[in-house]
C-alpha cells in the first residue's frame, strides 16, 4: 500500500527524486504531501496532530447527541468518533462533567423540556424522538431527574 501512495504522489505532484534535491528534503516533500492527502480524504486524522483540542470533550458529545438526539450513544461509538479509547473518554468526560451516561441524558431532558413547552408533540412523540424506547421509561427518567412529570409541565405551560 505505502508503494502505491508513493507512486501516487510522484505522479500526481511530478516530484521524483533527483540529484538535485536531497534526499532528506525529498522525504520530508513527500512526508507533507502525504498528510495533506489523508487529511483531504479523512478530516478527523487531523485531531491526531494536535496535542490537546481547545474544544472540550463535553463540547464534542453535545454537537453529536444534539445532530441524532434519536440515537442511543454508547461509550465505544462516542470514543470511536472522537479518536480516543473509551477508558479516556470517560476519564476525561467525569473530570469535566460527570458520567458519560448523566450528561447525555440531562441533554436529552433538556430538549424534552424545550420540546414540552415550545411543541404541541405528544409524550410519545418526544420520547420516540429522543431515542427512549417507551413513553413510559421516558417519564420515568424525567421524573428521576426533574422530580416532575412530563404531563404536568404541559399542565403548568397551560395555566
């Protein structure tokens, strides 16, 4: 594979090594081309030449849940999108914010509050749209956190 890279960049950037460029220069020529190809085709190998992002994991995990609330996040598909192992992922996260899990679901009742208050959207039609696998685990969860139920903050948007 790294022949048939090399041989793409010789043909497509016309670099070939002669004796005018040294060898050293000629290496590192083709050690940039070729980090400026696999960032072209893969923009997340980027991150992996940077020490630390200035964007916070917590910051990373909202962006993702909140592009799929439907979705069910586990530790390993969080840990694979953002390059890092699952044990790093929650080190990191639980010295930010806290367990993984809490946060997601408090970013998940915060949009099921906005969506109770803002939508006409049934208890069903949330929880299904929050990735909840029941209306009623969903009240569940919701109860748990915000030690109200769903229906009654429509009672109260009412009054």
């Amino acid at each position: 594979m790294s022949w048939m890279i090399l041989q793409y960049a010789q043909q497509n950037r016309r670099i070939k090594k002669t004796a005018s460029i040294p060898g050293e220069i000629y290496n590192k020529v083709m050690m940039c081309f070729l980090l400026s190809f696999f960032i072209k085709i893969n923009s997340n190998i980027s991150c992996l030449f940077y020490a630390e992002s200035s964007e916070l994991i917590s910051e990373k995990i909202t962006k993702l849940v909140i592009d799929d609330y439907s979705k069910n996040w586990s530790i390993k598909e969080l840990s694979s999108k953002l390059l890092m192992s699952s044990s790093s992922l929650k080190q990191k996260m639980y010295k930010e914010v806290g367990s993984v899990t809490d946060f997601i679901n408090k970013l998940k009742l915060t949009e099921s509050l906005r969506r109770l208050r803002r939508t006409n959207d049934s208890i069903s039609t949330i929880a299904n749209a929050l990735g909840y696998k029941s209306p009623s685990y969903f009240t569940k969860v919701f109860k748990k956190h915000l030690n109200i139920n769903p229906a009654d903050i429509r009672l109260k948007q009412r009054k």
